[in-house]
C-alpha cells in the first residue's frame, strides 16, 4: 500500500491480494497468485472519538487514540523511495518511466533503524525518511535489507538526530479478536494520519510479494489505505504489534472497505534482527502446498486417518519432490472446499503428530536451509517415512 506518483500502470494496492483461506495453504508452491490494481475509490469511515479511551484493563494503562498518536506518531516516518527505470517493451526507448513511490515506517531502536514493507522500497535507487511531520527533519536512508517473503525492509538513517523516537515492541502472539487498535502513517501522502479500530481477525495468511505465504497475519477493520504500508499498527497501550501492509479492496476499490492486514510484530522483530546482522534472510524451503484434513474430509476419502496434510501439490525438482513425496491427482469436492485426492497425508513431523497444515508449515519455518524434516506419511493405506532435506527458498514461489 505504497502510494505511487508518476509510475503508469502501478497499482495503488501494493502487496497482493489476500490469499482464500479454505484450509489450503502453500509452503512457497507459486499456486497463489498477486493481484493487480483497479480504478481508485476513496471509502469514507466514521471517524473514532480521540478522546476516548481504547480499552480498560487492570493495570489501567489503556489509553486514548489521542494519547497514542501523541506518543507514538513521532516515530513514524514519512518514507519516499525514488524508483529506477525498468526495461519496458512498451516505452520506445527502451525504458518504462521511473517514478516517486511513498509510504510509512517507524523507528525501532537508538541506532537508527526503521522498519517498513520490503514493496514500499523495492526497486528504489534512492530513499530518504522525513521526521516530525511536513516541516521536520528529511534524512537520507540505507536500505539496510529487504526480505520479500515477509514484506519486511530495514532502513537506516544517522542516528544523531535527537528527533528519532523509537516505537516500544509489543507481542502479537497474544492479540485477541476485539482488541482495539490504532494504525498510524501516511495514507494518499497524508502525513502522520491517526484511524482506529479493532482487530478482525488473527492467523490469517496474506500474499507476500513473492508468492510466498506470510503466516499469522492479523486482520482489522481500522480504515488503512495506499501510503500507509510500512506503518505500525498499535495496541491499546500503543505499542507495535503488526506492520500494516495490505488491503482488501474488494475488486472495485483501491480504498478502504474495513478489511485491512498486518505483518505481525513478532515475525517482523525476528527478521529484522537477521537483516540488521547479515543484511539478508533464510528462509527453509520444501515445496508443497497442502490442505488440512478434517474428519469429513477423510470420511468422504476413505483414509486411515482424521487428521494431518493433505498434499495438494509439489514443485518439480523440490526437496519434497528429490523426497518422492506425491501430490493428489483426482479433485473432490467437500463441504463446498475442492481438494486434491489421492496423494499423501502427512501425519507426523519429526515424530510428533500433524494434526493440520499449519504444523508443517510451523515445523519448516523451524528450520534452516539444509536441516532436515523426517516426515510420516500415509498413502494407500500404508505407511511410510522419508528425510527431506530442505534447500534455501527461491526467489519467488514455484520457482
């Protein structure tokens, strides 16, 4: 959700669409793909009450939108990525046109460093960070590392300035369905711009701009909007907890309908830490996408099992491909959810049991290229054991 200006046939929904969650998820199989723009639409929200209070808890540290955006909007930024011109068969000279791409970030710790979505700076030749709203500080910014699997980017700026405010981390492992929340950055070029809400949802999975699926992101209704990519999302005692980066426009919209998603705060702290070490990310890879098996569906399929991963799909010449692990090769239909029959279930990870897709999920993103994963699997009615040995992941999904 980066605003773009001058750039043709950008699209102001940055980041993808939002990937159908029907107990079918991909571990890094290209079968879900990113979506493109519309026209835009501005969706007018009812604004919240500034002055009242969020949430009431025990410790009494809730506080108002308007206490939040006080303490917290001197840390985020105003970024501006400057992108370099790309070979285009469209342009007679070769070249498409550059452009200037803005969106949001926030300060992370005393030695300057910021985070925001790795779509709001990639591709740029040169970003810079403004500070303190329109008439603050602008800073030239190092892009530090970008991890499109995640959508996250780390910039640095010089951290003598005094104007640098660091936002306090909080955990999005505990965020609750109905917790309020307040979003903070820059929608449309808006400076500084202050909208609340609720948190919607939580574990969703959401399009990371390689294809690749970004694991328990949270959902809220606060109105986010193109330009506010990168900015944090805010709990009741305005810490960070997720990075805002994409919406829902519902296919008509590239505004706000009340269905925005964030990067949750934890996996975005987690990368951030190894690209401020090493400048780049790993990520294990096997190559399969799978849906969950539920009691109707085993039912329906006749398996020994009533739980675990149904394989949906393998990419060629994957780990989990080298491992002679098959995909299905009849589709059924379930419950109104299309699944491929006839493959593997996967019933255990490393010994101990599998009881969705999100197991194995969890269990690769546990490890590091060139771990291995012994995985139980169930086919035909007999069971077996194979090592995978898991390799880096590609650049972009099914590759």
């Amino acid at each position: 959700m980066k605003k773009l200006i001058k750039t043709p046939f950008a699209s102001a929904v940055a980041g993808g669409t939002v990937v159908a969650v029907l107990g079918l998820v991909a571990i890094g199989t290209g079968l879900v793909d990113a979506g493109g723009g519309s026209t835009t639409t501005t969706t007018t929200v009812p604004a919240a009450s500034p002055q009242t209070a969020l949430a009431s808890d025990a410790s009494g540290k809730a506080l108002s939108v308007n206490q939040i955006y006080s303490q917290d909007s001197p840390g985020v930024v105003f970024i501006t990525a400057e992108q370099k011109s790309q070979p285009s068969p469209f342009n007679p000279f070769g070249q498409s046109q550059g452009g200037t791409a803005t969106g949001s970030g926030f300060v992370i710790d005393n030695d300057g460093h910021i985070l925001t979505n790795n779509h709001v700076v990639a591709g740029a030749s040169s970003v810079t960070v403004r500070v303190g709203g329109e008439d603050g500080q602008t800073f030239d910014a190092k892009v530090i590392g970008t991890d499109p699997s995640t959508d996250v980017a780390v910039l640095e700026v010089d951290s003598g300035s005094d104007q640098l405010q660091p936002l306090e981390l909080g955990s999005s492992s505990n965020v609750e369905v109905g917790d309020p929340v307040v979003a903070i950055g820059n929608p449309f070029g808006l400076d500084r711009t202050a909208t609340a809400g609720i948190v919607s949802a939580v574990q969703r999975q959401i399009n990371a701009p390689n294809g690749f699926t970004i694991e328990n992101a949270i959902q809220t209704d606060a109105p986010i909007n193109p330009g506010n990519s990168g900015g944090p999302l805010l709990d009741a005692e305005g810490r960070v907890i997720g990075i805002n980066s994409q919406i829902e426009s519902g296919g008509q919209s590239e505004g706000n309908v009340g269905i925005g998603f964030a990067v949750p705060i934890d996996t975005a702290q987690e990368i951030a830490q190894q690209l401020i070490a090493d400048g780049k990310v790993e990520h294990a890879y096997m190559g399969i996408s799978g849906a969950d098996l539920t009691p109707q569906i085993a039912d329906v399929l006749n398996l020994d099992a009533n739980s675990g991963a149904l394989v949906q799909a393998v990419v060629p010449n994957s780990p989990a491909d080298k491992a002679g692990i098959e995909a299905g090769d009849a589709t059924v239909t379930v419950d109104g959810q299309r699944i491929r029959a006839g493959g593997d279930v996967i019933t255990e990870v490393d010994g101990n049991p599998v009881s969705s897709m999100d197991d194995v999920i969890a269990a690769v993103d546990g490890k590091q290229p060139g771990d291995s994963l012994q995985l139980t699997l169930l086919r035909g009615g007999d069971t077996r054991t194979v090592s995978v040995e898991l390799t880096d992941r590609p650049a972009q999904a099914g590759g």
